[in-house]
C-alpha cells in the first residue's frame, strides 16, 4: 500500500512539473523551464508532418568499370546509400558514387576484382 501511494504522489509531482513547465502559452510559444527567456522556442501548434522521398533496388559490381544504374527517381540531393546483398568475387572495398544523373540515375564504382550484388537505397 505504502508503494502504491508512493507512487501516486510521485506521479502527482511529474503531473504538477509538466503544467509547471508548460504553462501560460503566449503567442504560440512554450516555455520549457522559469530561466528559458520567452521567444525562444517557437511552437507552431497542431500535428507537424513531414516526409522523405525513398527508393531503391540493387545492381551488381563488375569488377572492372563503373556500373550505370537506372533510377528516374535521384536527384542533385539525393543521398545514396549501400549495403551488400550477396558477396562475390573480392570484395575488397566499398562501393562509391562516381556520378548523379538527376531524373536519370547514377554511376558507382567498386573495388577491383568484386563481382558482388549491392542493395541500394536513394532518399530524397
């Protein structure tokens, strides 16, 4: 019993801190402590949403020359990332993105003697 009221008297001062620290918006502002100086958090109210294009595939490592890898969906931006999916001949470094074609797709180079098929992912 003594854990249980413990507990709800604790709960009750997490409660009472959390009204403390957000009380009295004003102009759309949340104050998270008494010493943060009003301003300085902008709060914009209502669900925040955002998102981020992503889109991938594989293309297989020739070992000797750049593979050109089709994708309409790469831009100027747009982060590409690797990771091996099934590992063949001499895999001895990692791959890199030699060129980005925006709307077209982009070239990657990897190390001398991999043969090695990679997943890919481009977000943005």
């Amino acid at each position: 019993m003594k854990k249980l009221l413990l507990g709800l008297i604790g709960g009750a001062a997490l409660l009472a801190g959390a009204a403390f620290a957000q009380s009295a918006p004003i102009g759309g502002l949340i104050y998270t402590s008494p010493v943060v100086v009003g301003g300085s958090f902008n709060y914009n109210g209502g669900p925040q949403s955002s998102a981020v294009r992503a889109n991938g595939g594989t293309f297989t490592a020739n070992s000797t020359t750049a593979v050109t890898v089709t994708n309409a969906n790469v831009t100027a931006n747009s982060v590409i990332l690797f990771g091996m999916n099934t590992a063949a001949g001499t895999p001895a470094a990692a791959p890199y993105v030699t060129t980005v074609t925006p709307g077209t797709g982009f070239t990657v180079k990897a190390g001398s003697g991999d043969t090695s098929v990679y997943n890919y992912i481009i977000l943005g």
